[in-house]
C-alpha cells in the first residue's frame, strides 16, 4: 500500500469536512458528509479494513445520509450555522 | 522527516479531524451541523483505529481458502476492525435518534438554531 | 471503673423514641396521647434510677449498640457524670410533660402532636448525650438533639419563629459540624475515644497543632450550645417558642448538654494534665468569666421576663464552664452540681413565667405588678428559685455555687471567685425585683386565680426540689456523691473531698459565701422595701447613680466587644441563613442554560488542562 | 464564542498529534496490537471457527457479546425513536392523545 | 419526498429492476458475510436502504401498509432475540453464554451437504438476527424520520 | 461450583425483557409495567446472589463465549462491582414500582418504547458495572445513554433542549472514552482490564498512556457529572418527565463514578494516576470545586428537582473527591456515598414527584403546608434531606465522615473543611423546603403556575398520594437510615475486601 495515496485522501477527507460543516445549504452540506463517508471508507478499504469499508459505506454514507435527508426535507434547508 | 511523515500521518490527520468534528459540534448554530460535526468526529475515531491496525505487508483478514497453516503476520489485526464495526453501528444509531430529537424539535419550537432553542426555552 | 455489659443504657434510650412513636401514633386521641409521656417519663425515670446503685459503687453499666464506624461503635455507658445528667433530664421530664399538657391546652397551641413527639425524642437525645460513652455517640446524638429540638423552636409558625427556628439551626448545626470535624480527627489519629476519666488524649503524643487544633474544634463545638458568649445569641432568639420548650431548652436539654460536653471535653477527652499542660483552660476560663458577667449585665436591662431569664442561663452556664476550665476537683464537683442545681432552679422560674403567661399572658416585668397576690403559689416557687438563682441557702444553686467558688479559690483563682460572687449579686438584683414587684402591695388587690393545676403542681414540685436538694444534695438520687465520684476519678492524685479538713474549709466557705450574699440580698430587699414604702424613684435612681460607674467601667466596653463580635457571627451565619427566607422567586433564573458550545468548551478546557500537565510531564 | 473554540481546539490539535509520537508508527509489524491478541485471534480462528473472514469470526463469535450489545444499541434506537415521534391512535375529533405534544400555534409558523 | 410518483418509468426501473437487485445483494452480503467482507449490518443497511427506496418511489403510505411499524418492530425484537436465545441456549447446555461451540447443529450439516463448524454455523445465526434486527430499525428510523411531519 | 454465571445473569433478564416489553405492549399496554417489573426483579436476585457468591467465595470471572480471557471478553463480579450491582438493580426497582403512574400519565400512549429503553437503560447500566472488558464498557455505556437521551427528551419543551444538550454532551463524553480506550489499546494490545493492568504494571510510561487516561476520565467525566463537565445534568434532571428524572438521578451518573472507580481499581496500575498523570489531582480540585458550586448553586434554585439536580453535582464531586485522595479509606467512602446518595436521591426525587402527582407543582415555595397533607411523601423527603446533610446515625454521615477522615489522614485539610462545609450549605437549601412544608401556611394553589404539568390536576386539597406511589419511597426513606446504622457490616465486608 502506497501510504501517499492516503495521505492525499485524507486531505481530501479534512477538505470534505471543512465542506460539510461550511455550506449553508443542509443538503449540500449533507451530499458533502456523504461524500467524506464514502472517502473514508474508500481510505478504510485501502487500509485493509474490508469489512469496516463496506460498512462505512452501507452505514455511513447510505443510511446516514438518506436519514439526514429523510429529517431535513421535513425541515428548513438553510442553516445559520 | 519524510520517515515520520509516513510512521505518523494517519494519527496527525485523525487528530485533525476530530478537532474539526469538535468544532462543528461547539461552534456551529444549526444543529443539523452539529451532527454533521458528530459524525465527522465518529468517523475520525473509527479512521483512528483502522490506521492503528496496519501491518506492513499484510493483507485483508479474509483467510485464504484451501491454505492451512495461515500466519497471524499475514493479516491485518482483525480486532480493531471489529470494534469499528460496532462504533459505526453506535454512530449510526445516535445519529438516527438525534434526527429524530431534531425532527421533534423542529415541530415544537419551528426552528433549529440553537440560539433562538435556548432563547424560547428560558422564556 | 469497671464496666459492666448491661442493657439498661440502651432501655434507658429506647423508652423516650418509644414514646415518641406512641405519641406519634395516637395523635388523634388527644387524651391517650398526652398520657405517654407522662407514663414514659415515670419508667425512664425508673430505669435510670435503677442503675443508680451500681453506679454509685464505681459500676458503669455498658451497653454497645452497635458499631457504626471503622473502628468505633455507639456505646451508652452509665458512667457518674452520664447519672447526673441522665437523672436530671429523665426527672424534669416527668414534672415538665405533667406542665406541657396544661401549658398548650390552656394556650390552645396547634401541633400539638408534633410537640410532643419532638419533645420526646429531644428526651431520648438528651439521655443519649448523658449516657454517650465514646465521641462518636456523643456527636451523634449532639447533632440529633439539633435536629429534633428545631421543629419546638420554631413551633409557632409565624415568621419571628421560623427566623429562631433558622438562626437555631445555623448556630447549633455549624457547631455541630465542628464538632463531627474534631471528631473525625481523633478517629483519623486513630486514638481510641471512649470517654475515660482524666482524658483519652492525655496518654496519645500529639503536636502541639493538633492539640490545639482539637481543642479549638471540640470546645467550640460544644460552646455553642453551651452559650458562651458571643456564641449565645440564638439563645435569647429562641425565646419565641412555648415556655415548655424554654424550659427544655434551657434547664434539661440542649444548653446542658453544651455544658455537659464541655465537661465531657474538659475532664473526659483532653484531661486535665493535658489542658494544663496547653494552658487552653485560660481561653475557657476567661470566656466563660466574661460572659457570667456581661451576661447578668444585660439581664438585668430586659423587661422581658423570658429574656431575662435567658440571659440569666447563658450566665449560668458559664458557672459550670469555668467550673471545668479551672481544672480542680472540687470545681468539677460544683460544676456537675450546677447542672442539677440550674436545671431545677432554672426550669421552675420559666415553669413560673408560662404559668403567668398562660394564665394573663403578661410577659413583661413592668406589667407584674402585684400579680403575687393574684398567683400566690406561683410567684412563691418563683421568689423561692429566685433566691436560689442568688445562691442563698439552703436552696440548691448555694450548693453547687459554695463548690465553684471554693474551687476556684482551690485552684489558687482566687479572681474567679469574685466573679462568682459577683454574678449572685447580680442574679439577685435581675429576679429578686420580679418578685418584689409581683408582691408590690396593690391597691386593688386583683381576682385570686392561679393557672391550671397541671401546671402548678410541676412548678411547686421543682421549687420544692430546689429546697430539697439544697439542704441534702444527696437526697435520693446522690448527686454530689456522684459528682465527687466523677472529681475523684478525673483527679486521682487529689483525695478526698468530703472529708476532714477540705470539708471543713468548703463549709466554712459556704458560710461565709452565704453569709455575704444573705446580708447582701437583705440589704437590697430592705432598700427596694423601703423605696417602695417611699414611694417615688429614689432607689432606682440611686441604684443607677451608683451602678454608672460600674457600667461605664465594664458593661459599656465589654457590651461593645460583645455586640460586635456576636453582630459578626449572626452576620456570618444570618447571610447563609438569609438564603433560607428570602422567597425563593427573586432567585428565578440564577442559573441559566448557556448554550451548548460553553458546555462543550469546558469539556475541553478541562481535557485540554489535564493533558497539558499530562503532556508536560 | 467561536474564537473561543478556536483557542480551546488548535491546542488541543496540538497535543493529540504530539502524544500520538508515542504511538506505534504506521504498520509496524512490532507494534504491541499487532504482537498480543491478534495472532491468538488469527489461530482460534482457523483452528475452532473455521471461516474465512477473520473479521466475522471475531465479530460474531469471539467478541460476540460486544456484538450483542451492539445490536442492541440499535434496537435502543429504534424504539427511542418510537418512543420520541410515534404517534397515539387518532381520537374521535381528529387530534391525538400524546402527552409531549404541546405545540403551540406558534410551532410550525415561526421559521428560521 | 412523500407525495405519489407518477413516473411509470422511475416505478419501473426502481421496483421491478433495483429494489429486487438490491435485496438479492443484501441476502448474498449476509450469507457470504462469513467468506468475504460483509454481515449482518452490511446486509441489513443494505436491504433497508432497498426498502427506503422502494417506498421513496412508491410513496410511504402504500410501503407502510406492507410492512408496519408493528410487524417491524416485531421482527426487530424476534431478530435479536434470536441472537440472544443463540447465547442461552449453551448456558443452558452448561456452557458460557454465546459458546456456539456446544450449539445442537450437526444435524444441519448433514441437510446442508457440507462440513461447517458448529460455531460457523452459530455465527450464520447471529448474523441472520442482526441482520432482521438492524434492517427493521433502519425502516422504522425512516418511516417515523419522515412520516412526522407528513400526515397531518 | 463456579458460579461465573451469576455475573451474565445480572444483565441478561433486562436485556431479554427489553426485547419482548415493546412487542407485548403493543398487544396489551397494561403489561408492560409488571414484565419490566418481574425483569428488574430477576436482575435484582441476581445481583443480590452475585453478590453472596462473591462473600462467599471471592471474585467471581465469566469468559462469554467461551472463550479465555484476554482473547475473549471476561465479566468480573468483585465485591465492588456486585456493591454497585445491587445498589442500581434494587434501587432501581423500587422506583420503577414508584413511578408507575407518572409512565401512565407521561407516555401511556407509548408504554411500550418507553419500558423498553428503562430496561435497556438499566442493562446498559448493569452492564457496565459487571464488565470487565474496556470496549464491552463501551458498548453498555452507549446503550445506557442513548436510552437516557430519549427518555429525557420525552419531558415537555424544555425537556427536548435539555435532552438533545444531553445527547450531544453524552456523544462527546463516549468518543473521547472511545479514543482513550483507543490509545490504550494501541499501548499495550489488549481490551481486557486486567490484561491491561498487567502490561501497564510492567511498562507504563508514554505519552500515549498518558493520553488514554486522560481522555477515558474526560469521558467519564462528563458521564459522571464531574464540574464542569456537568452541565448537561441540571436540565437534564429538572426538565425529564418525573417517570425518568426518579429513575436515572440516582444511578445513572453513580455508574459513571463507578466507571471511574474501576479505572482506578483495576486498569492503572497504583499510584500511576497520581503519580504519572495528574487525573487524581484534577479529580480532587474539580470535585472540591464541584462540592461548592453544585451546594451554592442548589441554594439559589426555585425548582425542587433543579436544586436536587445541583445537589448531585455536590455529591457526585464528592465522590469524585474520594477517588482523587485514593487511599482505601477514602475509596470506601467514595464507594459508600455511590450507594448512599442513590438511595437518598431516589427518595428525594420519588417524594419530588409524589409531591408532583398529587398538587402539580414543584417549585420551593409550593410545598409549603405540605407536612400536614401529604405527611408520608414529606418524611420521605426529610429523611432523605436530613441525610443528604449528614446528621448522624442516617447513611449520608457515614459517607461524609470516612470521607472526612481520609482527608485528615492524608493531611487535605481542605477536603475536611469542604466536605463538612457541604453539609452546611446542604442544610441551607434543605431547610428552605423542609421550613416550608413543615412550618408555613399552606399556600394557596394557583392554577397555571410555572412548573405545572398542564395535564397534572394541580388539585388543592390533595392528600397523599396512592400507596403504590408511597411504599417504594418510604422504603427508600427508612434505608437510608438502616444503611446508615449498618455501614460498618457493608464497609467491612464488601467494601474494603473490594478496594
């Protein structure tokens, strides 16, 4: 395993978490978590964690998301922050 | 400086992570940030475990089939994944329950911004 | 001392709670209810009695209840000085739940129940205090008395009762959580602190900090209940509740079981060697000299008849305080007597001023004129514990008080006696014009009408005693055998007391004690006669011309210590107890909600702190 | 507030990443994780459980209990979000008996 | 996200095409779950994300008539009591809570032809009731997430 | 015969019960309350029997699965966790039965869901406490909490505030016990308390070590409570339905302390959170100051439930401050308070609700004339304020005096001062209700005050309240004495063959 692919991949994983919690738009900022759940799992395969991987990306990025999306488009989609 | 670079930068990168889900979670108004905060904090501890699991040149913790007299320095330590496992599970229920609160709260006080919560709910 | 395993202590303890539940239970029978602790009170006084023989022989009865701390357990142990007290309190229960009964039905007092199952346990605590064998059970039952005394203080309900009721509280449980502190510090130096004759601490080598440090923490705790000035001033407040609970207050239960404690701490705790060896008698002596003093002082400036009589107890305690401080075995003797003797003299003058009151609802001096004709019986008992009050014989106070002042001088004080004296001049010149007043010759001679007779009798009674025991202190019960029996244990190397050449120098003493105070008292009754004869305010007016230079010279400058310092401590202890009556509204919303993030931030400021230091290290 | 946090945090970024110095480095075979349970895992695997993946294995088997209660960290969700938004039967007149609805008219009308 | 969709193509593809595909995937994830990557969570998030989808398209009224709240909460509670009962059963047997070592499955090789170890063979369960555990709790988390605001 | 299978026992009826209270319920509501009470029951025998097992013949190990600890998970049932085990299991029952009609009034509509997370609450509890594995601790906590989280949101509008607070709090405190669990992991290799207390033993420097102790006491210590740390808590506890508030006051916090407890016990090796890390410093600083602010707090409250919320801050330091002396005496007392004050603020907040049911109020000031209506709910509760303060021979002296005394033993002069000083203060705000119900007029009752349960019936002459309601309090009340006169029996043979 080329540890320079991760490093790069978690910078795009600390990018796509600066995202998240920066946009206003909820649902652009959820697409932006689901977006580093699927990197991070992405990261979790590379490193071996197969099982872990898939259940990131099952867990994390699917349901979690579909979750957020389900309570947010009941709600308001702009934040304050 | 590359060598440490390379022994550390999982740990470096998790930390970074977990301060930047903190900060969601303390700084931002809108609690659905707050949650998105959360989960980038549960899932840099679960990135944090997994990095500590590696093991140079091993491989997946899937034994092969039909080769006996595997060696445990074949394969990645298996435990910390089965911990993630189960902390990905416990996010993914607080996450669900949060929503939940989030939805509830939303239809008793018609908003989500943690300040105007605390405001109506002092008066 | 030879201690014996015996249950008595323990039945001694149980009959009072027993009681208590009785009465608690058939608080709707009015009548069964008020018939418990009566019927208690005979048994308890029974069961104490009936481990007086023993006791007398150098017994002590020893019931272990059970242990209740590492190391330490509640012990009730019949020791001599525990019989004192426990035969006093078990004896005025008797006569003051006969006087309670008529006092709140003649009063009509709501409550009822509630009083007498708080009185009742104030008992049992009472008899806890006497019979507590170690420090633990001293504390324990200490702070109960606290506790189950709170709700007579603060009986009436209105708001003047409840602020006694809290000032009660905040000086008495403050002195109480002293006192657990000295406690907790013996039992951490791992000394054994069974109550022992001559001092548990005298064997254990302490530094000089922690004998002090204990001293301060045992004496103070026990002052406060004691009075000592300018520890008192919830005594006076406490005035608001029924004269019953005066009564129990001040003559039996709580501010005797202050001085008890003191004793306690003095001959049972540190010893005498040890104490001298501190010099820490002198912070004692000089305490409780000032407040006999200031004490009587300020007793005499109170119209109040109650108030007086407060004042006059807070003096009196200071008599069995310096009594123990000076450290003598005839001293310790005159200062157990003084319990017995105050208690009886003191419960019938309160026993007297609820009478009147329940019967006119006068409560003031100036209003009692010629009221001795009205209640003959009365003011009797009450002229003849006034005259005891003064140390005049044969009345009890004479007794105890020939002990004290001869103690003193023992000890080579001879300044302490003075000050005994002087207190009985002065105890004189504060009761003996209530009297004089009350038999003012009226010139319509007011409607004959003593109050109830549940209250009569039980006054009478205690006058009587105050009569009995002065002419034989050993009458019945032995006290002064079992005061000279605690002397003598706690002064071994002194002798004898009663015997040959002492005896012969106490009661020449006595006389002469008693024969300056007679022609002092006479003096002042004949001039206070004659002024009345007179007519007009010569007396008075010459009593203050002449009492000016004494008051500018010793009232006035220790008024002025005494005022402050006590005005500093209620401020200390009234601030914290403000708390308690200000209405809880003005306090809404003290404590908000801040938002999330400042409970979040100091979760990691706490985090960030500890792994700086762990980081660092 | 935020710069608070900020001050709190960079710290705080700091130290986590200074103490992770002591951590193994990155795929170290020696690594204590990698020397104590693992191979035990490895080999009670192959030799009881006979499954390929050593994760399911461990999972379900080894430290199943861990797994037990993680499902029911699952079901705790689950019925506490019953519990936080279901919904009584309807009554006669349309509204429903709940005892944490109190929305005031206000509720759905004032919007951020 | 609730309200009927009329697109009889979207209907098509999603319902006749995917969501099949999908519940196909999650069984062969759970069943495979013990030789490749995969489980019990894995299948069930993924066969709840197939019912969320089929009930996006279908609308939540008509995948709530099939599938309530009370029959999932029945099967969540019946899918980790499985799990449970796995763990009894050998304490009642006499071993620890969970030995699947001592488990009475032998007769199940003989049906299934081929040679599993009794623990394999409770692992499969276990995983079997995680998997109607976390699928069911999954779709209740969905349907009341999005129903609260949709019916009144 | 071994009887390790005592330890499984203690959780397994709770959990089982979980599983089956929300399908039964949804047939027949009415059964929820008595299959969740039989469950608790069971749990509490099971308990009580661990316990006399572990008298009897010394700690107790079970291997789940199976499998041989440190590989597999291990739960351990020493004196201490059996202490504890049966404190949260019995406490807890008495006020499941007393709460009843508060569930009925609160969630009746939802029996089901909300025994349900009780039961698992409880099991996530117990859990804990009989665990001996750190994630398994883990694993239980987040069961515990999660159930807590919800059940406090169901309390009215506030309620919700503090529930989510408590949740995003909550998380916090489980992540950052998950990363300590995580670096102590990577140090030594092993999950397993006693396995990491053999390698520490043998090798404990680094500052990854460091770092996990840290980072699990922060953890625990915003599940504990620990000032400041605990500002979840106040709101958490006034604004959760009365059904909740009864329930997780007393033990839910007491199993974070306990949590810490067993780092101290059975993870770090002596004196290493003394000595190499300063978490028994910090401990003892953060729970001195909480003892004063929680005590200061509570005496400016106008809300029962809120002052007894800061009164378990107060009393939570205090059991932090035993753990940061650590010496045996002083862990004794820590541990002796853990039971005391669950079972006094069990009473407390059970005659708080009872108060509740019958008049709908709960504000200081609306007791007042209280002693005389609803005599048995106020001797509860002055039974449960007279130990609170600690006077003598109730169970809250016990603990304030072994505490007390350690600190005179080690020279904490201000451990002295502060832990007799809390009494004071304690008495402060006590009195003000006890004054008022005791010896004020009743007031008399407005209708729509703040503080009132809309649906609560606010009737002006009620009576005490239903004996269901009264007997599981006064139960608590008079334990609270007989704990106290019995401490030396618990102290000598449970608690100090345990530290």
């Amino acid at each position: 395993m080329v540890w320079e692919i991760e490093l790069a991949l978690f910078g795009l994983l600390v990018l796509s978490a600066v995202v998240a919690l920066s946009l206003r738009d909820l649902i652009a900022a959820v697409a932006a978590l689901s977006v580093y759940s699927f990197m991070a799992a992405a990261l979790l395969a590379m490193m071996g964690a197969v099982d872990v991987a898939l259940t990131e990306a099952a867990l994390g990025a699917g349901i979690t998301v579909v979750l957020f999306i389900g309570a947010i488009s009941v709600m308001h989609r702009r934040s304050v922050d | 400086m590359i060598d440490e670079i390379a022994a550390r930068f999982p740990y470096w990168a998790t930390a970074v992570l977990i301060v930047i889900g903190l900060y969601g979670m303390i700084a931002k108004r809108s609690l659905v940030k707050k949650l998105i905060g959360m989960n980038i904090l549960q899932s840099a501890i679960i990135l944090f475990f997994v990095a500590g699991s590696l093991r140079e040149g091993a491989s997946v913790p899937i034994l092969f089939e039909g080769a006996p007299g595997a060696r445990a320095e074949d394969f990645v330590n298996p435990l910390p994944h089965v911990l993630m496992l189960t902390a990905i599970v416990v996010g993914v229920a607080i996450t669900g329950v949060a929503l939940a609160f989030l939805v509830r709260l939303r239809e008793e006080f018609g908003t989500l911004d943690e300040e105007s919560l605390l405001e109506q709910v002092r008066r | 001392m030879d201690v014996h395993a015996s249950a008595v202590p323990a039945y001694a303890l149980a009959i009072p709670v027993a009681v208590a539940l009785a009465v608690a239970v058939s608080g709707r029978w009015p009548r069964l209810r008020d018939l418990w602790p009566v019927a208690g009170a005979a048994v308890l006084l029974v069961t104490v009695f009936s481990m007086l023989g023993r006791v007398t022989e150098g017994e002590v009865p020893t019931a272990t209840l059970i242990e209740v701390s590492l190391g330490t357990s509640i012990v009730l142990s019949a020791d001599a000085a525990g019989m004192i007290f426990a035969l006093l309190a078990s004896m005025l229960w008797l006569v003051s739940s006969v006087y309670s009964i008529g006092y709140l039905r003649a009063l009509g007092e709501a409550s009822q129940t509630r009083f007498h199952t708080a009185f009742s346990l104030s008992i049992a605590a009472t008899i806890g205090v006497a019979l507590a064998g170690n420090l633990l059970t001293f504390v324990l039952f200490y702070e109960l008395l606290t506790l189950v005394t709170y709700p007579l203080v603060a009986h009436r309900e209105t708001e003047e009762a409840r602020r006694a009721g809290r000032k009660y509280l905040a000086y008495t449980l403050s002195a109480g959580i002293v006192l657990i502190g000295g406690a907790v510090w013996v039992q951490a130096l791992g000394i054994d602190a069974t109550f022992t004759a001559g001092g548990f601490l005298g064997g254990a080598d302490l530094g000089n900090a922690t004998r002090w440090g204990l001293f301060a923490l045992l004496a103070l705790g026990v002052s406060v209940k004691a009075a000592v000035m300018p520890l008192h001033s919830w005594l006076p407040s406490a005035m608001v509740a029924p004269t019953p609970v005066s009564a129990l207050l001040h003559a039996v239960a709580v501010v005797k079981a202050g001085v008890f404690g003191m004793v306690r701490v003095v001959a049972f705790v540190f010893g005498p060697a040890l104490l001298a060896d501190m010099g820490a008698w002198i912070v004692l002596a000089v305490a409780s000299g000032t407040t006999m003093i200031v004490a009587s002082v300020l007793a005499l400036r109170h119209d109040n008849l109650k108030r007086r009589l407060a004042y006059s107890t807070i003096g009196h305690l200071s008599y069995i305080v310096l009594g123990a401080a000076v450290l003598g075995p005839i001293a310790l003797t005159g200062a157990l007597l003084h319990i017995v003797g105050h208690g009886l003299t003191k419960i019938t003058l309160f026993f007297c001023a609820g009478a009147i009151h329940a019967r006119t609802h006068k409560e003031n001096v100036s209003e009692m004129d010629g009221i001795g004709w009205q209640m003959p019986l009365t003011m009797g008992a009450f002229a003849i514990a006034s005259l005891s009050m003064a140390g005049i014989p044969p009345f009890v106070i004479f007794v105890s008080k020939s002990y004290l002042a001869w103690g003193a001088a023992d000890a080579g004080l001879g300044v302490f006696m003075v000050i005994y004296l002087a207190s009985g001049v002065l105890s004189a010149a504060y009761l003996l014009p209530v009297v004089l007043r009350a038999f003012r010759p009226a010139r319509v001679r007011p409607r004959y009408g003593e109050a109830d007779l549940r209250m009569v009798v039980p006054l009478m009674l205690t006058a009587a005693g105050a009569l009995a025991w002065g002419i034989e202190p050993d009458l019945l019960f032995g006290f002064r055998e079992l005061a000279e029996n605690v002397a003598h244990a706690v002064f071994p190397a002194a002798g004898p007391l009663v015997e040959n050449e002492t005896a012969e120098q106490v009661h020449a003493l006595e006389r002469l004690v008693a024969g300056g105070i007679g022609i002092l008292t006479a003096a002042g009754i004949g001039a206070w006669l004659l002024h009345d004869r007179l007519g007009g305010d010569a007396v008075p007016a010459l009593g203050r011309r002449a009492a000016a230079p004494a008051r500018l010279l010793v009232q006035a400058p220790l008024e002025a210590v005494f005022t402050t310092a006590q005005r500093a401590t209620d401020a200390v202890a009234g601030r914290v107890m403000a708390l308690v009556s200000r209405p809880p509204e003005a306090w809404g919303g003290v404590a908000g909600r801040p938002p999330l993030g400042v409970a979040l931030a100091a979760v990691l400021l706490t985090f960030g702190v500890v792994l700086v230091i762990a980081a660092v290290r | 507030m935020r710069w608070l946090t900020a001050v709190l945090l960079i710290p705080l970024a700091a130290l986590l990443i200074y103490v992770s110095g002591d951590l193994p480095d990155r795929g170290d075979p020696d690594a204590p994780a990698n020397l104590h349970i693992s191979p035990e895992l490895v080999a009670l695997t192959e030799r009881d459980i006979k499954i390929p993946n050593l994760v399911s294995a461990v999972l379900a088997d080894v430290r199943g209990y861990d797994t037990l209660g993680e499902t029911l960290v699952i079901f705790t969700a689950g019925l506490a979000v019953l519990l936080v938004l279901m919904r009584g039967p309807r009554r006669a007149d349309g509204t429903r008996p709940s005892a944490n609805t109190r929305s005031g008219p206000s509720a759905r009308s004032r919007d951020r | 996200m609730t309200e009927q969709h009329d697109s009889i193509i979207l209907n098509f593809v999603v319902r006749v095409l995917l969501v099949p595909f999908i519940f196909v995937f999650g069984l062969y994830v759970l069943v495979h779950g013990e030789a490749s990557p995969g489980g019990g969570f894995q299948a069930g998030a993924i066969v709840a994300a197939g019912l969320v989808l089929a009930r996006l398209t279908a609308g939540a009224e008509h995948g709530e008539s099939r599938l309530s709240t009370g029959v999932l909460v029945w099967l969540a509670s019946a899918g980790i009591t499985i799990y449970l009962v796995t763990g009894i059963v050998p304490m009642l047997m006499g071993a620890s809570y969970l030995d699947y070592g001592v488990l009475p499955l032998e007769w199940f090789n003989a049906v299934a032809g081929h040679e599993r170890t009794n623990r394999a063979m409770g692992i499969f369960i276990v995983e079997a009731g995680i998997f109607m555990g976390v699928f069911s709790v999954l779709v209740i988390m969905y349907d009341h997430l999005t129903q609260r605001l949709s019916d009144d | 015969m071994d009887m390790g299978y005592l330890a499984i026992l203690i959780p397994l009826p709770l959990l089982a019960m979980a599983l089956a209270v929300p399908v039964v319920a949804r047939v027949r509501s009415g059964a929820a309350f008595p299959l969740s009470l039989a469950a608790s029951v069971a749990s509490t025998a099971a308990s009580v029997l661990a316990l006399a097992a572990v008298l009897e013949g010394g700690p107790l190990s079970y291997a789940l699965g199976g499998w041989a600890p440190p590989v597999g998970i291990e739960y351990v049932v020493d004196h201490v966790a059996a202490f504890v085990a049966v404190v949260v299991t019995s406490v807890s029952t008495l006020v499941i039965i007393g709460t009843r009609r508060w569930a009925i009034r609160e969630v009746g509509d939802r029996l089901g869901p909300f025994y349900g997370l009780v039961l698992l609450l409880l099991a996530g509890l117990s859990g804990m406490v009989v665990t001996g594995d750190l994630f398994n601790l883990f694993v239980f906590l987040e069961i515990s909490s999660l159930a807590a989280y919800a059940l406090v949101f169901m309390g009215g509008r506030a309620g919700m505030v503090a529930g989510f607070r408590y949740l995003m709090l909550g998380t916090i405190g489980g992540a950052l016990y998950l990363l300590g669990v995580g670096y102590l992991y990577f140090a030594t290799g092993t999950l397993n308390m006693a396995d990491v207390a053999r390698i520490l033993e043998a090798d404990s420097s680094g500052r990854a070590v460091a770092a996990g102790a840290v980072l699990i006491f922060t953890g625990l210590g915003i599940k504990m409570a620990l000032v400041p740390l605990h500002l979840w808590l106040p709101d958490a506890y006034t604004y959760a339905p009365s059904s909740v508030n009864t329930l997780i006051a007393p033990v839910m916090t007491k199993v974070g302390a306990y949590a810490m407890l067993r780092m101290f016990l059975s993870v770090f090796p002596d004196g290493y959170l003394r000595d190499a890390v300063p978490v028994a410093d910090a401990l003892l600083v953060l729970g001195l100051a909480g003892i004063v602010l929680g005590s200061v707090a509570a005496m400016v409250q106008t809300d029962i439930r809120r002052m007894l919320a800061y009164s378990s801050v107060a009393n939570l330091a205090m059991i932090a401050v035993g753990l940061g002396i650590g010496t045996p005496l002083a862990l004794v007392a820590a541990l002796l308070h853990i039971m005391n004050h669950a079972v006094m603020k069990a009473a407390l907040f059970s005659s708080a609700a009872s108060v509740r049911l019958a008049t709908g109020f709960s504000a200081v000031g609306d007791v007042a004339g209280l002693g005389r209506r609803m005599p048995l709910t106020m001797a509860a509760f002055t039974l449960g304020a007279v130990s609170m303060i600690g006077i003598p021979p109730t169970a809250g002296f016990f603990s304030k005096w072994y505490m007390a005394q350690a600190g005179v033993a080690e020279g904490q002069w201000l451990v002295v001062v502060v832990v007799l000083g809390s009494s004071l203060m304690t008495a402060v705000y006590m009195f003000r209700v006890l004054e008022r119900a005791y010896l004020h007029p009743q007031a008399p009752v407005v209708a729509g005050v703040a503080g009132a349960a809309p649906d609560a019936p606010g009737v002006p002459g009620a009576a005490e309240s239903p004996a269901d309601v009264v007997w599981p309090m006064m139960v608590l009340a008079a334990a609270t004495v007989v704990l106290g006169v019995a401490n030396v029996v618990i102290v000598t043979h449970v608690l100090e063959p345990g530290v």
